[in-house]
C-alpha cells in the first residue's frame, strides 16, 4: 500500500519515492503493451501511470467495453508482471491531447448540460462511468493484492474551474464505490490553479516541465506537509497541424530532471513513451475567447512526444540521459536493454489498383436522413469523421456570398457536383460565390471534424455545421444529412480508371484510393504520401491516422501486428491533392523541429 507521512511516501511501512513513467495503453497496439512497459521499466522507473479515457470504453451503442484494446486490467497486469506499481488516471476528464478531453461526444447533445461542474445531468453520466468502471479497478488495487497504488480526481480541473462540490462528488463517488487507495488531484504550478483543483484531505500533486523548486515552492505554499510530487513533468510537447515538431533538448531535460530529483521530490516523466492517437482520436486546443473565434488548433495523429521511448519503441538520446540520472537515486534493473523492433525493407507502392469517388459512393456509406435545417453531429447520432450535407439552391439567382456559420471544421462545397472552395473554421467570416443557372444548383457541402477541444474553456465543441447556411441574405433550409464515420469500407465499389496513375479524380474531388503492399513477415513500418494533400489513411481496414501536407508529421505509424505476412491493403481518403504513389519507410519523418514550450511551465 502506498501512503505518506509528514515527510513524503510511505509504502508498506518504508519511505519511498515515486519516479513514474507515464504510457497511454490507449496509444500502444495491445500486442505492444509488454513491449513496451519492458522498455520503460528499462528507463529505471519503479511506477507507471495512465489515463483512462471514458469515450474510449463507450462504444456507439452505448455499452461500455473492457476486451482487446480496452482491457486496461490487462494492461495493469502486464505492469505488474514487470514489478512495476500503477497509478490510474479515470477522469472523467483527461485532457491529454485525446478526443474531447476523454468524454464522450454524446453529452454535447443533451440541451442545457454543462461539463466538469455540479451539473445533475453531468452528473448523473459521470456516475454511470463510474458504476461502469470502479468494478472493473478494485481487483487490481493495491488493498487487494494488485498494483494500483493511487488514484487520480478529474485532471488538472484548476485551470478549467472552481466547483468544489464536484470534485468532492467524483472523491466521494470512488470512495463510496469501494476505492480505498491514495486519493490525489493534479494541477498546474499556478496558485489559482492549486485553489481551483485541490480536494481538502487528499494529496495535490503538480505539473510543469523545468524550474523544479520554484514550481514545488508553489505546491507547498498550499499543501504544508506531506511529499513533494511533480505528477506531470513534462519532458516533451505535443504537435498541431501546421506548426513544426516540438523537441527538447536531451540534455537540458536530463538537467533540470536532476534538479527535480535533487528536492528529494517524487516524479511522473509525462510521457516515457507517447505511442499514436490513431484513427480519429487526436483532440484539438482552442486560444480564442469564443468556439467561433479564430483560435482552433487541432493536434497531429503522431504522439511522439519526443518522449525518451520513441512512438515505434525506439530507445533515443533522451532514453539514455534520463536513465543515466534515474540512476543516481534509484537503483537501475539488471540486464541488457531490450533490442531494436524489426521495421520493414523500404518500398514504393507505384500504381492505385482502384478508386472510389466519394460523393458517388454516399449510398454504400450511408443513409439519408431530412431535416428542416443543417445538424451538428452530435444531433444525428456521430462522434466523429465526416458528415455530408445536401440541398437545392432555387433557380435564377445572381452571384451571392455563400457563408456557413458555426463551421467545426474544415468544409469542402460542391456545387452541381464541382468543387465550389473550401471553407474553414478559422476563418469565420469567409464566403464563396454561388450563382444559379434555370435549374437550381444542389448545394453539397462534406465537412471534416478534426478532433474535440480537449483543454480550456471551449470544451463544447460541437462538429459539423452547428446554426446554419446562407445564400446572400437567405438561410437556406429542406436538408439531407449523412453521417459518414467511416468505420466500415467494405460496401465502397473500387473501379480502375485503367490509365497509368488508378485515378482521375481531379483536385479537391474527394476519393478513396486502393493500393497493395506484400511484406514477407509483418514488421514496424512508416507510411508516407508525398505529393498528396490531406485525408485519411487504412491499413488491412485499420484507421491509422490523417495524413496532411501542411505536416509537421509526414509519415503514419503502422506497427507490425497491424500486418500480414502477404498482400496488405492501404486505402488513402484525399479530400484535396490526389497523388499517385505510398512510401512505406523505416524511419518516421515528423517534420521540422523547434523547441517544446515546457521551459516556460
């Protein structure tokens, strides 16, 4: 049992240090889970701590599931095995740079919730996750012979809000549900951030990325005894769609590591091993005051994080400073290193072997439904991928601005089936222009949700077209809605255009592409499209990812057990430039590096 006294960690009766390595077993292929907590036990680290994402668990139907990638007991078994301790992270919300913070979209459909407050209605689905999960945890506590040690109150809530009855409602909630382990709230170095988040009677831990003692100064000032612990210390920094790959240097990181250290403070290294926000599992932040404020910043797919164990398990400079400084306070396991995984032999996979038009194929994908005005998502039962709208813009009208209001994300517009423009979220007040011909136009507009605010105060953030189109000064009403989440291809009708490229859809027509690639064994494998534009990216019917050539990140990650030995499918979606070759590669190309922002936390 882990516990503390006046003067730091307690546990099993002995004074003891946490020095953590945070994994997402959300953002590791389960058949890599071993893999990888071996890696990080190799770091030197005694713990491992992760999340647990609500939208995760809950499937479509509604049913909360625990089997294959979501068997997080598996996980912490594996932990175990290892002689690794546990610390558990449910939320509900988690930020970490995940899909809407962790929960599920649905709730952005109930008129008048309000998130991470007091809220009855929340509430009443919190309480639901928790009846859900809390069975699922209490045989791998620590009171029962299992490795959690800990268990973390919402996330960081003091940089969000100040509601104490909630958070006492999610402690009391675990306590009475049978979780009798330590009990802790994170928040930033922050004195308003410490009020805002701490529970009177638990442990308050901080998060930051260098400046050690000044940073714990501020935790102390508002927890006057008990251990120092810097739950998240922020080694790396995540990447957006447009900005450069953030890096930290491996040496100032070990540096200000060993300052920490040297406060006699325990640690969570945020993140030992980053792993893939695969399919459409990446959230977004939000810099603006408003949702429909020009500040919408979606992040990548990758997670790399720059993190010491790299996203494909590579152990990087950053792996060997940060163990060589573990070790001066911890003793180091025994043994060798764990070995290099096997990437795959470089290819070009030349030709598509078939496409399918987008627009065309909207029947295979999905059904129809009428609606007086356009729906968000949300409203029409999707989390994410895209959503289609259609209708007729009557006849004979001059060229007028064509204007979407309330865009969460990136529109594409069609008219009579060409492309119109593109409109965008972080242009609010951008138009095209239409003009009608004797019959009318059909009005086609595909949009793409790129990913839920999952930090700040802009967390409700519905997708899709959430108040309504305009033509000249008209609202434009009698719509046709598809909800398109892409989850299942099989009905699409490939056919080759018989011409040296497999495709003659022109720039900003969207389609899918076919391509096959044969491996002689599965192995670890960086898949590239240059020349393309952006979209999404299948592999044997598994969502890898988007791919966008704004980068940073320019090659997808496709782990081996992904693979088969023999022909393997790849299945590009462009939405704007068609190429016409897949780079399969055995190094990543994350795109051009500046430094993480953590010295500045």
């Amino acid at each position: 049992m882990l516990g503390y006294d006046a003067d730091g960690f307690v546990r099993d009766g002995v004074p003891h240090r946490v020095v953590a390595g945070a994994v997402h077993y959300f953002r590791v292929h389960p058949r890599l889970w071993e893999d990888r907590l071996r890696r990080v036990r190799a770091l030197g680290v005694n713990t491992v701590d992760t999340y647990i994402p609500w939208n995760f668990h809950e499937l479509p139907d509604g049913t909360v599931d625990f089997t294959g990638w979501r068997d997080v007991a598996r996980f912490v078994r594996l932990a175990a095995g290892l002689g690794l301790d546990v610390i558990l992270r449910p939320g509900p919300y988690i930020c970490a740079e995940w899909e809407f913070g962790g929960l599920p979209a649905r709730l952005l459909a109930v008129d008048g919730l309000r998130l991470r407050c007091a809220d009855p209605a929340y509430l009443a689905e919190v309480d639901g996750w928790f009846d859900a999960l809390v069975p699922e945890l209490l045989p791998l506590l620590a009171s029962r012979g299992g490795p959690v040690v800990a268990v973390q109150v919402e996330n960081e809530y003091g940089s969000y809000g100040n509601d104490a009855g909630y958070l006492a409602h999610l402690r009391d909630g675990l306590l009475r549900r049978g979780v009798d382990c330590l009990l802790f709230t994170t928040d930033g170095a922050h004195d308003s951030m410490q009020q805002g988040g701490a529970i009177p009677g638990e442990l308050a831990t901080v998060t930051f990325g260098s400046r050690a003692p000044e940073r714990l100064a501020v935790l102390r000032r508002h927890q006057g005894k008990g251990p120092l612990t810097a739950m998240e210390f922020w080694i790396g920094w995540f990447d957006q769609w447009g900005l450069p790959h953030h890096v930290r240097d491996p040496e100032e990181t070990a540096a200000s590591l060993d300052e920490l250290l040297a406060t006699g403070a325990s640690v969570s290294l945020y993140m030992a091993h980053g792993g893939t926000s695969f399919g459409l599992w990446s959230g977004a932040n939000h810099s603006g005051a408003h949702p429909l404020d020009a500040g919408y910043e979606p992040t990548v797919t990758s997670y790399d994080y720059d993190a010491p164990i790299g996203e494909a398990g590579e152990l990087t400079g950053k792996f060997h400073a940060l163990r060589e400084v573990i070790g001066r306070y911890l003793p180091l396991p025994d043994g060798e290193l764990p070995a290099p995984v096997p990437r795959v032999a470089p290819q070009r996979l030349e030709r598509a072997e078939g496409r399918a038009a987008l627009l065309d194929g909207l029947d295979a994908l999905s059904r129809p439904r009428q609606h007086a005005a356009p729906l968000p998502m949300e409203r029409v039962g999707q989390d994410r991928g895209l959503i289609h709208y259609r209708t007729r813009v009557p006849a004979g009208r001059p060229e007028l601005p064509l204007r979407i209001d309330g865009l969460a994300d990136r529109a594409q517009v069609f008219a009579d089936g060409r492309p119109l423009g593109v409109l965008e979220r972080n242009s609010p007040g951008a138009t095209l222009p239409l003009a009608t011909g004797p019959d009318g136009v059909v009005l086609d507009i595909l949009v793409e949700a790129l990913g839920r605010v999952n930090y700040g105060p802009q967390m409700d953030d519905r997708k899709g077209i959430t108040r309504g189109v305009s033509h000249g000064h008209q609202r434009l009403f009698d719509w046709q809605i598809r909800t398109l989440p892409l989850t299942d291809l099989s009905a699409l009708r490939f056919t080759d255009d018989g011409d040296n490229t497999g495709t003659r859809a022109g720039d900003g027509e969207p389609a899918f592409h076919r391509f096959t690639a044969h491996l002689p064994a599965p192995a670890d494998a960086f898949v590239a499209l240059p020349g393309w534009g952006r979209g999404l990216l299948w592999l044997n019917g598994f969502l890898l990812g988007r791919h966008c050539a704004a980068g940073p990140q320019h090659t997808l990650y496709a782990p081996a057990p992904l693979w088969r030995a023999g022909p393997n499918e790849l299945v590009v979606l462009e939405l704007e430039r068609h190429g016409t070759a897949v780079e399969l590669r055995d190094e990543p190309d994350l795109g051009p590096v500046t430094a993480a922002p953590s010295s500045e936390y």
